[in-house]
C-alpha cells in the first residue's frame, strides 16, 4: 500500500517535470515558481517516507536477527544444562559405585549387589523390590544392606528378582545391642500415622541400661538371619517407654531408606 502511494507520487512528480520543460520561458518560470511552492512539501514528504521506510525495515532485519540469536542462545544453554546434568548423575553413580566395591571387597563375596527397580506406592515404606533373584544366589531371609547400614531383608524371591522388607516395617524385628554398652534388645519399625515418617525403635533395653543419644546400634546376629555387627542406627536422645523390667528408645536408622538406589543382599 505505502509502496504504490510513493510510485503515483513519484509518476506525479515525473508528469510536472516534463510539461515544465515543455512550455515557453516566461510560463515557465511562472509555473516553477508555482510547482516549487505546490510540490515542495511533496518532495520532503516522499524524502521523509522513504527514510522511514529505511530506518524501519532497518530496524525489523536487526529484531529479526537479535531474535534468533537470542533463541540460539536459549538452545545452547539448555544443552550445556543437560550435559551438566548427566555428568553430575554420572558422577554421583560413580561415586556410590566406588564405595560399594571397596565395601564388597572389605565384606568378601557374599555381597551380591542388585539396583532397587520399585515400590509399592502403597506400601511405599515397606517393601522395595529388586533386580537379583534366585539365579544369583538370593533366598529368603537374606539381609539387605548398604555402605551406610541395614536396610532389611528379603521375604519373597523369584529366578530374576526379589521382595525387600525394610526395617522400618513394624512386621520387621532384628536382634541388636548397644554398640558402646553391648547392652542388648529388639529393633523394630514403627509408624506413627499418615503424614508421619517411618522410623524404628529397640524394645527390651535393661531397665538400667545408660540410653545416650547418638548411641550406635548394631545386628547382635542372634536368630540367623542378621550376620553380627552391621549398624542398624542411633539412638535418639527420648525414651519412648520405661515400664518393669525394660525400656524402649527412638532410633533413627544408618541408611537413608527414601533415597535407595543400589544395595548388596548378603547371601548366605
């Protein structure tokens, strides 16, 4: 439309020109006189017109650029975060990794290391399942560990996976003492209500027994399925219960059962 309005413009202008130079000398100069003042507000018009139309499409070729520069850079920077991201996974992989060899080869063969492959969304604090069965050596009644410490044991198992029940499942009881007062007694899960995270508690402590916190618990290896030794947890600092004989007390287990990735079942 602007492109037409400046081509009639220009015709107009082009149609004077030549009738101009087409009269006599005296009509002439009375008609440049006339055009001069008539076509002059014309001609700084159309010149204004088409430095605007320069300076704008100027301006739409640099937006258009800056654009697409900037939508490179936004693709640039999501790749080099998702690099960054892998590297980061890849080295927290590596790390656990590390630590799981040296503790094997600390441990002997018996480890036999598997991946947590779900949960039971219902039962999400219950049981974890895996992805080493029968084929690999793994009964029932075999304890399930980390570098850290007791994760549970399995109850169920098939040629290529298994069923973990946690230690903070309350149907899941373990033989333990007091590692500094060699003071003995039964860790157990509790749960405490929806909303309430799992915990464990030791049962049967000597009514005289020192409850300090920070108290490390360990397997007593009474009963055959826990092998003696491995930390279960710490004690915390309230006694749940004190009545006759024993006492009861808070403990907050060693691994970190909400973040499991890889394990070892300890086969027998």
């Amino acid at each position: 439309m602007l492109r037409r309005s400046y081509l009639a413009l220009l015709g107009t202008i082009i149609l004077s020109l030549v009738l101009y130079f087409a009269l006599p000398a005296g009509v002439s100069l009375k008609v440049k006189s006339l055009a001069t003042g008539l076509f002059s507000p014309m001609l700084e018009m159309s010149a204004a017109v088409h430095h605007w139309w320069n300076v704008s499409r100027q301006e739409v070729q640099s937006r258009t650029t800056l654009l697409q520069e900037n939508h490179e850079l936004r693709e640039r920077l999501a790749l080099q975060m998702q690099d960054r991201l892998r590297l980061t996974e890849l080295e927290d992989e590596n790390r656990r990794l590390r630590d799981m060899a040296g503790f094997r080869q600390a441990a002997g063969p018996r480890l036999t290391p598997a991946h947590i492959t779900g949960r039971d969304p219902s039962n999400w604090w219950k049981t974890v399942l895996l992805d080493v069965g029968s084929d690999q050596g793994v009964g029932e009644n075999c304890a399930v560990v980390t570098t850290a410490g007791l994760v549970g044991k399995t109850v169920s198992v098939t040629r290529t996976g298994s069923r973990v029940l946690l230690i903070v499942d309350p149907n899941c009881k373990v033989a333990a003492l007091i590692q500094e007062t060699r003071d003995p007694g039964i860790v157990e899960g509790i749960f405490e209500g929806v909303g309430s995270t799992p915990a464990c508690r030791m049962d049967f402590i000597g009514r005289d027994a020192k409850v300090l916190a920070n108290q490390t618990v360990i397997t007593s290896g009474l009963g055959g399925v826990y092998p003696k030794g491995i930390r279960i947890g710490a004690l915390e600092p309230a006694v749940l219960n004190e009545s006759g004989l024993y006492k009861s007390a808070r403990l907050k287990p060693a691994a970190d059962l909400n973040r499991l990735e890889e394990v070892f079942v300890i086969c027998r």
